[in-house]
C-alpha cells in the first residue's frame, strides 16, 4: 500500500463506500455565498459512490448542486437552478439521462460519468447538442478481469458451494462433496475483447486455456480464434466469459439458442451488464441441466435478483462488485476530479468517451 493510501484508510473507506448524503439544502455550500459562486458549477444529478469521498477531499474545487436532497422535483431544481450548468456528473445504473432532462440544461458541455458502461446515457442527443463525455476508461479493467476469472474458478471448483458444505456441517455427515472441473486447458470464449476482455485472456493464458472471442471486429493483433456470432463462440467453447456493453444489438444477445451450444457442463460467466442475458432462460437452463453453471456479478433488474438464482449450487452470486477495490475508488476520485478540471481549464478530458 503506498503512503497516500494509508493514510486513514479506515476513515476514506467509510466515506468511499457510503454515498454523499449530507442533508444541507442541495444548493447550500461549506462556503459563504459569495466563495461558492466564484466556484465552476457541477450538477450531480445522481451521486456516485465516492462522491462524499470527492467532496471531502476536493471541497474548494467545485459548487456541487444537489437535487436529491432538494424538496423540488428534478424538473424544478434543473430550471430554478441549473440553467447555467455546464458541467454534470453521474454514476451508471441511476437516472437515464435523456432529452427531457437535457431539455432543462441548455448550458451542459460535459457529462462525467463514473462508470465504464455508457447505456444510462443518451449517445446520440448528447452528441446532437455537442456535450462531451468522460468516462471511467480503463480504470477498472483489471479488477473486473480479476473477479471474471475468480468466479469462472469459483463455479468450476465449487469454491461457494464447497464453502456452505463445510459451514452447514454436512462433512462429517455426507463426506462425499461433488467433484469439481479444471480451468487448466478449457476452451474458454471471451465475448466483447475490449479492454476488460483483453485483460482476461491474458490471465487465462496462465491457466493454459484456448481462447477464443466474438467482438464487432475482428483484432487483427491477437492470437486468438475470431469467431463471427456469439452462437458459433458457444458451440466451440466451455465456457462463455460476457466482457462487451449494453446496446440494443447486445440485449439478450446471450439466448437459450447460445446457451444450449454451450453445453450441459458448460459455463457462463457475467460481468458485463445483466440484460446481455436473457436471464429467464438463463435460469431455466440452469434447473434443467442444459449448462453446467454460472456465475453473475450483474443482473437484469438488480438490485432485484430472481430468487430461483438462490437454490443453485451451480450458480456463484455477486452484488455488482466486480470494480468494487480500495484501490480503484481512490483512482476514480482522482479521474473524475481530474477530467472537471481539465474541462473547466479549456484542456483536453482525461477519459474521453469517443464513439
């Protein structure tokens, strides 16, 4: 750990790991009235995770705007307050950012978002009105290439089954626990060979496996097997690691078709985005043995988990946690920091999202 992180750790995880839910009206400042309006305006329309950690440690960078702490409705606050806004921060997974709220924010330039995926924006308006987009890049790429190949050992070696075996006493009873499967050697297909997919396939290469992938070009620089359609990976595979982004093309692109190409023993591993999977042929599957397992850090509907997930031993469960390290809220707090500042320096973003 370097000298900067240890520094209260305990303290700066706290505020990391909890949102920044102080209840000063949203358009109130640490600051007299007169500090804070020399301060550049950043709209948050939907805190972050570490945004108390941000706003802690950076509380004479920006004027935060709150409207969830507001008694107005978001369509009030925008208009009474945020009509001069040219700056917006949010987090993936929360409000959709589409044109009626757009609608209320004729000044907006930027769109920070601290997340990777991109689905909770509207690409399209946002590049219509000439909005730039930050984004948090490559930042999380390995952690979620360490949990993909983590769950991928956890369901083939019934490392969480293994464990409630063992807590519920049933060793000494059964003795006899289920034999597991190598990952050493597997035909392992990658879908989505981005930055995140990349990373897999080079620890995988440890492990000896042979990969191969599916993305929306073929990349011309890697060793790999390219395989055209996500069908065609499947029936080569055994086991499926979800890697690419939400869109229209890729909403259950992962079906019962694909599923039932993988095989009864093969794997399915997600840490892409939940409606990649049609998650209700997913789960029957599942129960009647037509693949051999899966393990999930995202959902359709999380937080809502269909509670037929929960009865399967074959199925390895995460809280959408796979960017979820010490080490990476601390780099997001610097990146989402560092791209306003450049933004409102007339500099280059830090993290552009180009697409």
């Amino acid at each position: 750990m370097t000298e900067a992180a240890g520094v209260g750790v305990d303290l700066e995880l706290k505020k990391i790991l909890l949102p920044g839910l102080n209840m000063r009206p949203a358009h109130m400042s640490y600051m007299s009235d007169e500090q804070t309006n020399e301060l550049p305006q950043v709209l948050v329309l939907e805190p972050p995770s570490v945004f108390s950690c941000l706003e802690s440690q950076f509380p004479n960078r920006f004027h935060f705007l709150k409207p969830w702490l507001s008694k107005l409705t978001l369509t009030q606050f925008l208009t009474s307050y945020a009509q001069s806004v040219r700056a917006l921060l949010c987090r993936g997974g929360g409000v959709k950012l589409t044109s009626p709220i757009l609608d209320c924010l004729p000044s907006l330039k930027l769109v920070v978002t601290s997340s990777v995926g991109v689905d909770h924006l509207d690409l399209l308006e946002l590049r219509r009105r000439g909005v730039a987009i930050a984004y948090a890049g490559n930042l999380f790429s390995q952690d979620v290439a360490d949990m993909a190949v983590g769950l991928l050992i956890d369901v083939l070696r019934k490392l969480s089954a293994g464990d409630r075996f063992v807590r519920q006493g049933l060793w000494s009873t059964e003795r006899n626990f289920p034999l597991g499967l190598k990952l050493s050697g597997k035909r392992v297909g990658i879908v989505g060979l981005g930055k995140i997919g990349s990373e897999v396939a080079k620890r995988l290469e440890g492990f000896n496996c042979r990969i191969s992938y599916n993305s929306r070009t073929k990349k011309s620089a890697v060793p790999y097997s390219y395989h055209s359609n996500v069908y065609e990976l499947a029936t080569n595979c055994e086991a499926l690691i979800i890697c690419c982004g939400l869109t229209e093309e890729t909403r259950h692109m992962i079906n019962r078709e694909v599923m039932l190409a993988l095989g009864k023993d093969g794997v399915i591993i997600n840490v892409g985005r939940g409606a990649i999977i049609n998650e209700k042929e997913m789960i029957q599957c599942l129960i009647q043995g037509e693949i051999g397992g899966a393990g999930l850090d995202v959902f359709e509907n999380e937080p809502n988990i269909s509670e037929q997930l929960f009865n399967l031993d074959n199925v390895v469960l995460s809280p959408h946690a796979a960017v979820s390290t010490y080490e990476s809220a601390v780099g997001l707090v610097k990146l989402l920091v560092d791209n306003l500042e450049a933004f409102f320096s007339n500099q280059p973003l830090v993290s552009p999202f180009l697409n």
